[in-house]
C-alpha cells in the first residue's frame, strides 16, 4: 500500500501562490527571496498571506505585493 498524501485544490492552489508571490515580493524590494520570506516572517507578513491568499491572487500582482509589504511596515519592518 503506498503512504501517499493527496493534497486538495485549494491546498494546491494556496502553495503554488505562496512560491509564485514571495520572490515578486523579493524582486520588487530587491531582495534575495530568502531574505524576502524570513523578513515576511519576521514582520506578519507571511501570516497575511497565509489567510489572504485567496483574496490576494485576484489581485493584481503589485498590490498583492504593496498590501504583504504595508502589513510588514505596521509590524515594524523597514521602510
């Protein structure tokens, strides 16, 4: 029997968001998309994009990226 997982769609669809925004996010801000997801980390940002994904991917790819931003900045991240 084999011991795989089948994730569900919408699963699927939230992780492929999550790797498509987070180096749009890295590129805009110039930065390595390491230090883009550990500064979204930090700062609440990935928590956003976690419960807003959904929301965000209809979205035009520079205001998802300025909404993940401006919710880093109220968090005390740099501007």
């Amino acid at each position: 029997m084999s011991d795989t997982t089948v994730l569900d769609k919408d699963t699927r669809d939230a992780i492929s968001y999550v790797t498509f925004i987070i180096p749009e996010f890295a590129a805009a801000y110039k930065m390595d998309a390491i230090d883009a997801y550990r500064y979204l980390k930090k700062y609440g940002g990935l928590d956003f994009l976690y419960e807003n994904w959904w929301a965000l991917h209809t979205d035009n790819t520079f205001w998802a990226v300025r909404d993940m931003y401006e919710i880093c900045y109220r968090n005390g991240g740099m501007r």
